[in-house]
C-alpha cells in the first residue's frame, strides 16, 4: 500500500504486538499452553498404562538389550563346547598320553588355580558378563596348562626312542634255579620277625652272600646307602619315564650316586645287612611312586645261558 507498511512484510514481534493490542488476552495463550501439556500426558498415560506399549526409546533399548542376550546366550553354548572339549583333552592327557611317558598327572587343583577370591570382577557381578568373564579366565588358565603339558610330553617323546630300554624288564641276579629260592614274593605275608600281617613292596630272592646284582633297566643311580637297620646296604636306579628299582641287603656296593648304568651292569653283590633273618636280595619296582609287583616285569623262565648273554660280568 502506497506510503504504508505492508501487513505481509511484519515481523513476528510486531505480529503478536499488533495482535495483543487488539485485547488477545494473556490468560487465552496460558490456557492453551496448559491444556497441550496436560493432552500430551494423558496420552503418554493411555499409551503406556491402558495400551500396555512401551515408549518409543524403551522399545529401542529393550531391542538392544535382547539382541545382546541372544548373543550372551550364543557365546554361552560355545563356552559349553569348548570346556567340553576341554575336558577331554585333560582326560586323555593324563591316563594316556602322561602315563605312557611315566608322568604324574596334572591334578584338578592344578589345573584351575589361580581364580579364588578375584577382585577384578567385582564390577561385573550381578550382570550377564560375570559368568561369561569368569569362564573365559578359566578356560584361558587352562588351556595354557595343557598346552604346557602337551609340550612336556612332546620334548619327552623326543628322547624316548631308548624308553624299551629304560624299564626294568630282567631278573636282577641269575636265574639258575639252583643259585636261589623265591622266599617271599609280592604281596601281604606274615611278617618273619613280628608275625603280624604286613605288606611286602617287593621279591625276596634267598641266596648265599656273594650272588652278583644285575641293573634291570637303563637308568641314573639316585640312592647308595649303607645302614645297619631297614634295607640295610641297598641301591636305588631312576629309570626315567616314572620307573625305580630299589636292591636291598647287599654286602657289596660296586656303583656311586649319580653314575648312569646299563641294563645288565653287575651293580654289586647280595648279602644280609639290614632287618633280615637271612641272606637274601630284596627287589623292589616302583612305577609313578607307588610299589608295583617284580614279577610282571621279568621271566625268571628265562635259561642262565640267555640270562647271561644280556649281562656283564660284575666289576672288580
């Protein structure tokens, strides 16, 4: 409009004065305001309370929350097969592949040490992660133990193409049957001296002094030991791969401590030193620390002609 203002070209500010100043009352703006406020939480209301929905960033976040149980759940069952698999390694690795060898096996304490009273998880208990955290410590832990093992067993492996030579296999004295008489063998017997019951951890070859010992296996002198009581002067030989022999009652001693002997090495001579009631060769065979019985690993059927073609004539 000539020599005017346009209507049309008003700013917001002079809008609402123009508008104002036509006696829009302040109470109408107020009341609109409120009524809007109140509209939108009685929907909220009806939306959550009536219809049972849950609000827009709620259903975002539970979403969220069941695509990572699904995936907790997942990673749960797979934690399950690998202990699984786990387990049969341990097992196998202990009554197979330690036992061949001679080695202790690796106990369950062992095994899952190092995982009592940990802090570190503290601020995850109570949550879903606990138990999955927990679980892939110790499934860690473990894992390293057998692939400790495994290489044990294997750097053994390496330098067990002599084991066959190692075990105990022979008669530790000649097995011409008019040289000695099995007095005792393996097993429980009344005791010669106390007459009650008693364990005997070995083979009692009754034979005048002077019979010559032979080592049974391939081994290390571990013990040279000279008493007047128990064994008396006897011998102990490591064989290696969880194998000792022990030779007690001996009158003479031809090896020392730490000496390596052959299969056949006279080691010394039988006597009657120690507890004894005569002149005889205590032999013991020990596997894995524990007292096995002699007589499964020699055959005294064997003709002394054999017999001495496997040995050696005893040092002088």
């Amino acid at each position: 409009m000539p020599g005017g203002k346009d209507k049309y070209l008003e700013g917001p500010g002079e809008l609402v004065a123009r508008i104002l100043g036509k006696g829009f009352a302040w109470w109408k703006l107020l009341l609109v305001v409120v009524s809007s406020i109140v509209l939108f939480l009685l929907y909220m209301w009806f939306y959550v309370s009536v219809l049972g929905l849950d609000l827009p960033k709620t259903a975002i976040l539970k979403r969220r929350n069941a695509d990572w149980s699904t995936r907790m759940d997942r990673l749960s069952q797979q934690l399950d097969r690998h202990e699984e698999l786990l387990n049969l390694l341990e097992v196998r690795d202990n009554r197979i592949y330690r036992s061949v060898y001679g080695m202790d096996e690796i106990p369950a304490e062992v095994r899952n040490a190092g995982f009592g009273g940990e802090k570190r998880y503290s601020a995850l208990e109570g949550t879903a992660l606990y138990d999955i955290t927990r679980r892939l410590d110790v499934l860690e832990k473990r894992a390293c133990v057998q692939s400790k093992s495994f290489d044990d067993v294997a750097l053994l492996q390496r330098t067990a193409g002599d084991m066959a030579a190692h075990i105990p296999s022979i008669p530790p004295m000649n097995t011409d049957p008019s040289t000695y008489r099995m007095s005792s063998p393996f097993g429980y017997r009344s005791d010669p001296l106390f007459g009650f019951s008693k364990r005997h951890t070995g083979m009692d070859f009754a034979c005048p002094p002077g019979n010559p010992i032979y080592a049974t296996g391939d081994g290390v002198v571990s013990t040279v030991k000279h008493e007047r009581k128990g064994y008396g002067n006897h011998v102990e030989i490591d064989h290696g791969f969880g194998y000792m022999t022990r030779y007690a009652h001996m009158s003479v001693i031809y090896v020392e401590e730490g000496q390596e002997v052959k299969r056949g090495d006279c080691i010394g001579l039988s006597g009657r030193s120690g507890r004894i009631t005569g002149p005889h060769l205590h032999y013991e065979v020990h596997y894995r620390k524990d007292y096995v019985n002699p007589a499964h690993y020699m055959d005294l059927s064997i003709s002394p002609e054999d017999y001495f073609e496997m040995v050696r004539k005893p040092q002088k």
